[in-house]
C-alpha cells in the first residue's frame, strides 16, 4: 500500500478498535504492530507460540531485546 492507503487502513483499524471491536492483522510490519495493537500472537509453522501485549513479549527477550523486531525473530524462528 502506499502512505496514503496506508493512513486509511490505519484509521479505520483504529476506529474499530475504539468501538471495542477486534480486529484480527497479519502483518510483518513489527514497528507497526507495536505502536498499534493491544495483543500480538507469533507464529512458528502455522502455531501460536507466544501471545501477549508488546510490552510484555518484549520483556521476554534475552539480552535486552527492544523491540518487536527482536521478539518475532526470537519466537518465530528460535527453537524455545
């Protein structure tokens, strides 16, 4: 999508979600998925192997992982 788009989808996601709507995303967009969902599930081959708010998966991280970047790749591909 380009950034306009984008800022659609956005508010309307983000309109549904002040309705208190769930709104179901896949996306890889991490940085995204932070600033923009309460929960965020990770999937390993099709399973849910972690699902909480970002703050807490990021807490999850070893070595002081800060970002969700760090926790889909700890989670999604890590053998935990």
């Amino acid at each position: 999508m380009d950034w306009q788009a984008r800022a659609e989808y956005w508010s309307l996601v983000l309109d549904l979600k002040r309705q208190g709507k769930t709104v179901v995303i896949s996306s890889h967009d991490m940085g995204e998925m932070q600033r923009n969902c309460d929960r965020i599930a990770v999937l390993r081959k099709g399973s849910i192997v972690k699902c909480d708010t970002p703050g807490k998966l990021i807490s999850q991280i070893p070595a002081g992982g800060l970002t969700m970047e760090a926790v889909y790749v700890h989670f999604a591909y890590a053998e935990v």
